[in-house]
C-alpha cells in the first residue's frame, strides 16, 4: 500500500511487542527498495496494542484519507483514524471496533482485512484468529459510519468450516484476498503458523445438494455451540 501517497507501494508491518511501522520505498514499484523503518505514531506516541500487531490501511470514514485497523493478542480490533493528510498521515487515539452492539472481540490474535465480502459497495471485514478460523463481519452502514452486527466463520461450499488446517489450537490464521486464477472472482489465500500458504477458490453460486445442505446445518449448530462454550468459559474466567 502507498503510505506517503506518492506512487509507490510501501510496507506495514505489526510486531509481537504490539508496535507498528512503516518502511518507505525509495525506489519503484517494479524494484522496491525500502528505507529504514519508522513507528507508527497516534496522539503523540507509538503506538501499542499490547502484542502482536496486525495492521491494515483503509480510508475507513470515507473521508478520501488513509486510516489503520490493527488487530492484537487481545482479539479486539482497534481503529486509528487519520486526522492528518493522505500524504502524511496523523493518527488520533485508538476506538475498538463495535460488533452487535458491543466491542467487537474475536478471542486472540485477531487479524483483519478490509473487503467488499457481498458485492454491496460497502466495506466489510474478514478477520483471522488463534484457532485458525476466518470470521466475517458483514457492514449494514455505510461507508463512512460502518455498522456491523456479530461475525460469523466462514464456511466452505461443501458445508464445511474453512480452518487452518493445523492440529494444535493456535493455527493463527493470516488471509489475504486477490483474484488468484484470474477469473474475475476473488479468491482467498490463508496462512498460518507453520508457515504453509492455502489457497481457497471461489466457486461460483453455492450448492443445493440435500447432503451439502444438512452438512451446512450440521456444522453451523456445532460451530455456534463451540462459540458459546468458549464465550461462558472466557465468561467464566474473567469471573474468577
């Protein structure tokens, strides 16, 4: 992404200490070479969302200027709006992202990307987490005041809940969407932490299958039992 709006795609990175930087490509698009990287300052001061940032560019209020979201260990997902310019980029102190009604928080290691998921015009966000899932928060606002109610995984076409395909409970998933075999449908790559890169095509409309069907139903129940359980545990700890 172009940072400093000057034609040239720069880099974000999160580290695990929770900070942001930017590194400034000095050369061209078709051989990059980037300076030296700088922190990402908000209100006067680094900024720290406790640990493991992961970061991402949108114009989020639709006021033509680049802002950041940037998910944490935490599992919340804070938003830096730019009260600077598109060029040089001034953010003000952090909110948390608000999901049906309350603070928005996808258990750890949430991780977001900004995508148009329904085709509506409307910014929506797709989210990576610990156990390798990918949620989706579908935007019923606008662009400029984005409102969403509670995210939901995302299921493949099989009936089946896409997960990172990882044994343990921290597969980390990292996704990036892009039209991958260029048959104008975006595509969605997942990564994770042993490193491996997984690539899900879309397909086009979904299956009418009875089988594919009840293994929707099925899996859904199930998927939204295993939520709750985590949600009263988590409940449950914090009462402790």
């Amino acid at each position: 992404m172009d940072w400093n709006d000057d034609g040239r795609n720069d880099l974000i990175i999160g580290d695990s200490d929770g900070k942001v930087q930017v590194f400034l490509n000095i050369n061209t698009n078709s051989h990059p070479i980037l300076h030296s990287g700088k922190y990402i300052r908000a209100a006067g001061t680094d900024i720290d969302v406790g640990e493991r940032a992961a970061p991402v560019a949108d114009d989020w209020n639709g006021d033509g200027k680049k802002d950041l979201l940037a998910g944490s260990m935490d599992g919340a997902i804070r938003v830096y709006i730019n009260a600077g310019t598109d060029s040089e980029p001034v953010m003000k102190p952090p909110y948390l992202l608000q999901a049906g009604g309350g603070d928005f928080n996808i258990g750890s290691r949430s991780a977001p990307r900004v995508y148009d998921w329904n085709s509506d015009g409307l910014k929506d966000i797709l989210v990576g987490e610990m156990e390798g899932h990918v949620y989706l928060l579908i935007n019923i606002g606008t662009n400029a005041a984005p409102v969403f109610k509670r995210a939901g995984k995302l299921f493949l076409r099989d009936g089946n809940v896409i997960r990172y395909p990882d044994q343990g409970k921290d597969a980390r998933s990292r996704l990036f969407m892009a039209d991958w075999n260029n048959d104008g449908r975006a595509d969605l790559l997942l990564g994770g932490r042993d490193g491996r890169i997984i690539l899900y095509e879309s397909a086009q409309g979904r299956s009418y299958s009875p089988a594919v069907i009840a293994a929707g139903i099925w899996n859904g129940l199930k998927e939204s039992f295993i939520d709750l359980k985590t949600h009263l545990r988590k409940r449950a700890g914090k009462l402790i």
